[in-house]
C-alpha cells in the first residue's frame, strides 16, 4: 500500500519501498498529469543521500520517459527545497523527492510538490493514491535509464546555481559581508553542504563544517536537528568562538540553530525571531501563518504590529496554502521548518539559514541579543512536546473519548475554548494550550503544551491528559 502522510510517502526500504511500488508511484503520477493535461513542461524528480535514493529517482524517470513525459532529473544529490525551486522556475506541474526527510536511515520516500514549488495537498495525493488503485503493476511501462537519455526524454540538470543566485538576491548580501561572521555548518550527513557553503563563502562568512561524509546511516542518530542531535555543533560552537552553528536536517528542510553561547534555539523561537526582524528591522508587513502546534507568541507578534496569525492543521501544504491566500510573511512549524514570502512555497532550511545570517549582520547584534530584545517586549513561554505510546487497538477507544465523547480532565485551568480541526487543542484562558494528536504512521499520542511559566508546568499539564487517558 502506498499511503501519503503529511510529508510524503515512507516506507521502510526493502518492505514498502521497493522497486516495483516506486515503478507504480510513477505511473500514477504519469497518468494524472496526461488527464490534467500538463505534460507538456514536463517534470523533475531528486534525490537526496539515502539508501538507494539515486535508484529510485532513475526508476521513476524510467516510467515518465515510456510515458512520453519529458523528465529532468537533478544529477547531484538535491536538497528537497532545491526540488521545489527547480519546479517553479521551469513552470512545471509536478515534481518529486526521493527523500524520508528527518527518519531514520531504514526509511526512505517520495514528496510530491506542485505548480510554484509547494507540497502537494491532500487532494492531490489522494487523487494519486485512487491512480495508483487503478493500475495493474504488470503492464507498467519504462525505458532503460541510460536509453531514456540518449533518446532525448531524460536529461540530467543542475540547477543548485539559479537557486542559490536567487537566495543571494533576497538577502542582503553585502551586509553580510562586511560582518565576518564565523560560521559552523552541520549538514547532519545530508545534502545542504553544497549551497550553504556557497551562499556562505560567497558572503564572505568564516565558514567550518562538521559531518558531510556520505553516510546512509547518519552517523548512527536520526538526521533531525534538534537538541539531542546537535551535540557537536553545540560544542564546536563554544570551543571555536563561532557567531552561529547552523544545522539542517537530511534533506535540509529543515533547520536547526546553536547561538553563540552554545544554546540550541529552539524551531519556535528561530521562526518568531525572523517574523519579529523581518517586521521591524526590514519594515516588512503582512500576515503570519502556522500550525495548530506552534508557539503563540507569533500571534502576540502580529498584533503588535497590527497583523494577524493565522493557524493551520499540521502538514506544510496547510501553511503554503494559507500563505498564498493571505500574502503572508511569514509560515512555520515548530518542527523546524519555515518559508518566506517571495521565495518557494515550501520549507527551505537554506534560505532560512541565510535569513539568520542577515538578520545578525543588519542588527549588529548576537542571536541571544536579538532574542533577548524580542523576549523583553513579548515575554517568554515554556513547549513541552511528548510522546505516549499505547496498544494499536486501543486507537478506536481513545479517539471515541476524545472526539466523540469530547471529555477532558480537570486540568485545574480555565478553559477557554476546545478545537478539533486537528487533534484536540484546548485553549485557556491565560493564552496557553494543550493539544493531543495521534500520529499517522504508529500507535503514538503526541501531546504538545506552551504555558507562560516553566517547562515543568508544561509537562505536567501534558501528564494530566495522558494520565486521563490511561496512557
């Protein structure tokens, strides 16, 4: 079966990601694109630096050259927003990335983006999915990838060049320059080395790298930048006196930050920080966008400067799309990924990254500074995100109680209002809040709190729903 989630497809290589389940993805993807009629741009697939990845981005090119699709294929190891980027500027329908993103190294998959260079919304992948039933694997058709390139119908590309150079033109470039910043860049073992390095030596940045060997195993730890993760980048950090430690995860949309003092800043306060600079610093105006488990204090940040945030179920589509319709400035999720006005419309760890960069050298001040500046005007608030585990059959029972039935403990708080677009999140009313989602892929309850005291007390409020519910 081949199911789509909010980040894609994933499987476990070898079980679900085989040969022939890539070979169908294909021809789904051909057949819709022939009965919308936008084949005539063609389409672009990369890949990033799993297990047989290169593999599978020359299985689908196979089966979109039989079908008489123009297909471009990225001949480097391609971060997944340098896929969306590659989507937009050739106007084309469709693209994909042979990518598990942050998973662990046994999992490998394919993201879907669409016109302008944004993730594919559920429409669409459940359009694919009812393709995919209709197919008989048997009569898939495809040509041999090195045939399918000498007959003209597929064509290795490099396009890492009109992607940073578009980068380069929306910072401030020379700002940067003139500030020498030190810089310690963890790739994290995937695929952000070769355009961060470049964005970083071309702004004149001090630039040191740690862990960009090709390693399908990622070192031995989940490639996903986060507190746990990024030991080395902490300490590299405060041992070399760099001004900032910039970690992205495998398929680098997603981005992770150590300031100078060798803190891991955590995804809600790179997103809120950014939203706050690119506001007063840069003069910007608009909207911001995020998801049902994000920091609030972006919210306290638009009405400061008389704007609105608005908030979306979990799953990057649900920020593109929003953002599109608002014009929004600003769009993440406190998993670490984020986009910006007039770039693509998906996550891009690199352009954040860059964003970072300016932000210190048009400020001239250190990344704690700046957050501290934010902090004194907005105030700090405590996220705790946990993770309960219960038996698969126990799935039923705990949404019947919390869905149908509704009920809730007695968190001992004034509640304002509860919502169910997505999970349940209750809203209190000091403007703190609880939500509890179920994941798509395993029997796990994520609870995710933001209160206005300590993380303790986060905690605490997240053990009182898992207690409730005998988790």
């Amino acid at each position: 079966m081949i199911k789509f989630g909010t980040g894609g497809w994933r499987a476990v290589i070898g079980d679900g990601f085989t040969k022939a389940n890539i070979r169908l993805l294909a021809a789904a993807m051909a057949k819709k694109m022939k009965e919308e009629n936008v084949t005539e741009n063609g389409f672009v697939v990369g890949y990033d630096r799993r297990f047989l990845s290169v593999q599978a981005a020359q299985w689908i090119s196979e089966v979109m050259a039989a079908e008489g699709i123009f297909c471009r294929v990225l001949d480097k190891e391609a971060p997944t927003p340098l896929v969306m980027f590659t989507v937009l500027h050739f106007n084309l329908a469709y693209g994909m990335a042979v990518t598990a993103s942050h998973n662990p190294a046994e999992y490998n998959g394919i993201k879907v983006f669409t016109a302008g260079g944004r993730d594919a919304v559920e429409e669409v992948t459940d359009d694919i999915e009812r393709y995919i039933a209709g197919i008989n694997p048997d009569e898939i058709k495809f040509i041999p990838y090195e045939t399918a390139k000498a007959r003209g119908l597929v064509r290795e590309i490099d396009s890492q060049n009109i992607y940073v150079d578009s980068i380069l033109r929306s910072v401030n470039n020379a700002a940067i320059r003139e500030r020498h910043l030190n810089v310690v860049l963890d790739p994290m073992f995937g695929v952000s080395r070769r355009a961060l390095e470049t964005v970083l030596y071309t702004c004149r940045c001090n630039c040191d790298t740690i862990h960009t060997a090709h390693d399908a195993l990622f070192g031995g730890r989940l490639p996903a930048p986060n507190e746990e993760t990024l030991f080395d980048l902490k300490n590299f950090v405060t041992e070399h006196h760099m001004d900032i430690g910039i970690a992205t995860d495998g398929d680098a949309d997603r981005l992770g930050i150590i300031d100078e003092k060798g803190n891991y800043i955590h995804p809600n306060k790179i997103l809120t920080v950014l939203y706050y600079y690119l506001l007063k610093y840069k003069g910007w105006h608009g909207p911001a966008v995020r998801n049902i488990a994000t920091t609030h204090i972006l919210d306290k940040i638009a009405e400061a400067f008389g704007e609105i945030c608005y908030e979306v179920p979990v799953g990057f589509k649900y920020i593109s799309a929003k953002m599109q319709e608002k014009d929004a400035v600003i769009g993440g999720e406190s998993s670490g990924g984020l986009t910006v006005r007039g770039h693509i419309r998906g996550k891009d760890g690199i352009y954040a990254a860059s964003l970072m960069l300016e932000m210190l050298a048009l400020t001239g001040k250190s990344l704690s500074e700046v957050i501290e500046e934010m902090e004194e005007q907005f105030g700090k608030t405590a996220i705790t995100e946990q993770n309960y585990h219960f038996p698969a059959e126990r799935k039923a029972e705990l949404q019947k109680i919390l869905y149908e039935d509704k009920l809730l403990p007695d968190f001992g708080k004034t509640i304002d209002h509860v919502s169910y677009m997505d999970g349940c999140k209750v809203y209190f009313a000091d403007n703190e809040w609880l939500i509890a989602r179920f994941s798509g892929t395993e029997p796990l309850l994520r609870i995710f709190c933001e209160v206005n005291t300590t993380e303790e007390d986060a905690r605490d409020l997240a053990d009182k729903m898992a207690n409730f519910l005998n988790l």
